[in-house]
C-alpha cells in the first residue's frame, strides 16, 4: 500500500503542517512521519480510478488520490501519529494510521470517522474474530459493525429507515475505508487469497449501522455486552441480510417465534458440520421492540425464547448431514439442533424505521465471534 504523490492540478490545495515530533523535547520538532513509497500519476478521479485497478488497490468505485496534502490533512485533524501500529493482519503485515489513513482518504472518508475505523479494525484483528477465515473462506461473510453512543449522530451512522442500506450518509465512505482497508493491507481480494464463491455487496461497503437507543427498551448493546457507555462499536460477521415480516402475530411470543424459526435454515453456517459453534445476530425495529418488551422486559429472557424457536428437529436433515452434528454432541436431549451453543450467543440489538414490524436476520460465519470496542475521542491537534 502506498501514498501517491500526484501531478498537481490547477486547483489550489490545502498543505497541513508535517506532524510534530514526540521524541524532541516540550516544544517539539518538525519531523516527516510518512513512509509509504510514493508514486506519480494524475490528480484526476477517474484517471487515479483506472491507475489504482491496474495496481490491484481499487474497489471498482471512483477513489478519491490519496495525495501527500491530503494524507497529512486528514492526519492533521487526528492526534495520531502514522506510525502508530494499530493491529497485525492475518499475513503478517502491519496496519498503521498511516496505512488506514490512505485507504480512508481514497474511500471518501471524513477525518472525524479517524477513531471509529480504528477501533473497528482492532476489533476484527482480535484473534476471536478469526480474521483469516472470514478472509479467505469460500464464503459471502465480510463484517458488519453496530455503532453505539452520541458518535451515531456525529459521524451520520443510520439507525433509523433503511439503516441496513440506502441512506445517503457518508457512513457508506467509512464502511468503504474499512473495505478498503481489508483489501489492501489484510489481503482480501476474490479468487487469489479468498475463495468466496459468490461474495456480497457488503464486501464493497460493508454494514455500518447504529442501534437506535433512544427507541430501544434495552440497554443499548455495547453496554449489554461490554459494560461500555458511550461510544463504542461491535464488530460480527455477516453472510447477507434477512428481512423478516410478520403482519399477522399478535403479541411476543408470536413475533419471537416467526422470527426464531425463520433465521433457522438448515444451510445456514449455524447448523453445517464444518461449524462447531456460531453466534446469530438479530435486529428488531423499534415497534417490534416495544410490543416484546411490554410481555417481556428482560432482554436475556427475549435472547432465550428466540434461542429456542431458532433451531431445527434432528430428523429435519439427511442422515449423512444429522450423523456429523451428533458425533459433535450438537443434537440435544429434545432431539433439536439449535443455530448457536447458548442464548447469549443471540446478538440482539434495535434498530431500523418505524413503518412496519419486521426484523433483520444477519447470518454469522460461524467461528468468528462478536467484539465490542470503545471508540475513542479524538484530541485536537497541538495547535504550532
């Protein structure tokens, strides 16, 4: 990966300063922190575009030219240095600022979303993630983020009518910079280090969403999850979105049950042999939300009923397909074989617009589990 240094335009650009040295005593010095190897081409969006696919960099998208002035703008607004190392890719290779800032400047990014992408890089590169085989497998997974605290509102991330995908926002720049960053440093690319088979639109600009907690009867799901308050972001592997509606059930127990039975298919990851264990990630719309909750306020109870209504009966499957799951010990004493090991494994969270009731279905990989990060504040730079 590395920084451009283009053929200037006609256009008058904005240079920042070079950062300010650590090592240089009270007041400091002025140092040039940037390492990646520079390369000419044209200050021009589609003439960059066609540069970076012949390079093996571009997405297919227009990429805005990750110039020097605008690497070090971007940085600028940050107080980060480049050569901070946020997180060793599955191959080894480094992912620093400076690395994530190029990608972000090339996805369109604004520089305030600095933090936010870094978390959430730091929580895909926990090993519990499992960052390698979400990479390289055969399958559409890619990973999906909930954003929680007041950065929703900051940053533009959707939480309301299509928050899953649609809104003009530019969360999508920011789930594309994380894209980006999968891409170029962690090595995701389709037919040479991943093997999906089909791949998915989120593989482009991933799901960035936010839960709506102020809609939400429950404590917002970083909290639930992490005892974090305020910002934070969950980290979760999705193979696509399912959309569940019911216009017909009246009361909890009818929604949980529509909704369990529906997120358990048999060729969902949760239930393949080549799985021993998975997670199940559900969104309910705040209307649906609010009429569980006035039947059942607890939170781990309503994770427990859709826990049990989403499993599948052990004779539901062939022979061949129930004989691996039970030589796992994945088929229970009531004859069922349930899409995750516990209920806590139900990642629930609210979101979504207020038209209708229906739930969102977000499949996981199977061995790559959910983690939970604060985001944290971005400082000024030192004025000088």
């Amino acid at each position: 990966m590395s920084i451009h240094k283009i053929q200037p335009s006609s256009r008058k650009t904005k240079v920042a300063k070079v950062l300010v040295s650590r090592d240089c005593g009270p007041e400091g010095c002025e140092v040039d922190w940037l390492s990646s190897r520079h390369l000419e081409t044209e200050d021009d969006v589609a003439a960059f575009t066609d540069f970076s696919l012949r390079q093996g960099w571009g997405d297919g998208l227009p990429l805005i030219p990750p110039t020097d002035a605008r690497v070090r703008a971007f940085l600028a607004a940050n107080h980060r240095y480049p050569d901070d190392l946020i997180a060793k890719m599955p191959d080894g290779s480094e992912c620093t600022v400076e690395k994530i800032v190029i990608n972000a400047v090339m996805a369109g990014a604004p520089p305030e979303s600095l933090e936010l992408i870094i978390a959430a890089i730091e929580a895909i590169a926990e090993p519990d993630f499992e960052l390698y085989g979400v990479n390289a497998t055969t399958a559409p997974v890619y990973p999906g983020f909930i954003v929680n605290g007041p950065i929703r509102d900051a940053l533009g991330i959707p939480y309301g009518y299509g928050c899953a995908g649609g809104v003009a926002t530019k969360a999508n720049a920011i789930g594309r910079a994380i894209r980006l960053v999968m891409r170029n440093i962690a090595g995701q690319v389709p037919g040479v280090s991943s093997q999906t088979t089909f791949g998915s639109p989120g593989r482009l600009a991933s799901l960035l969403l936010g839960e709506w907690e102020e809609k939400s009867p429950w404590a917002p799901l970083a909290e639930r999850r992490a005892g974090i308050r305020g910002d934070a972001v969950t980290a979760f592997s999705a193979m696509g979105t399912m959309n569940i509606l019911d216009t017909t059930s009246i009361g909890a127990m009818a929604f949980l049950e529509m909704i369990g039975k529906s997120v358990a298919y048999p060729g969902a990851n949760c239930f393949s042999p080549a799985m021993e264990y998975s997670e199940m990630t559900i969104a309910l719309n705040p209307i649906c939300a609010e009429v569980i909750a006035r039947e059942i306020p607890s939170v781990t109870v309503v994770q427990e009923i859709l826990w049990r209504y989403a499993s599948v009966p052990a004779q539901y499957l062939q022979s061949y397909h129930r004989g691996q799951l039970e030589a796992q010990g994945r088929v229970r004493e009531d004859g069922k074989i349930y899409a995750t090991p516990e209920p806590k494994d139900i990642v629930l969270f609210v979101c979504g617009g207020l038209g209708g009731l229906h739930a969102l279905g977000l499949h996981s990989f199977g061995s790559a589990l959910s983690q939970t990060k604060p985001i944290a504040r971005a400082m000024a730079a030192t004025p000088g």
